[in-house]
C-alpha cells in the first residue's frame, strides 16, 4: 500500500489541479477504508 501511495502522490503533479482536488479526496477516504 505504501508504494501504491507514493506513485499515486508522484502523479499528482501531473493532473489537472481541480480534479486533483477531487480524485485526491476519494482517495485518502479509499485509504483510509482500505488501510
């Protein structure tokens, strides 16, 4: 899950700032669930 996360964090950077927003939301409420 760890490494997940940190790819995840690495793409971050190269979305679109408002659906990173959004999508970052959904999925630290995923991790959350999930973790």
């Amino acid at each position: 899950m760890v490494f997940r996360r940190t790819c995840l964090i690495q793409l971050f950077p190269f979305m679109n700032k408002e659906l990173n927003r959004d999508i970052s939301t959904m999925l630290v409420a995923a991790m959350m669930f999930h973790d």
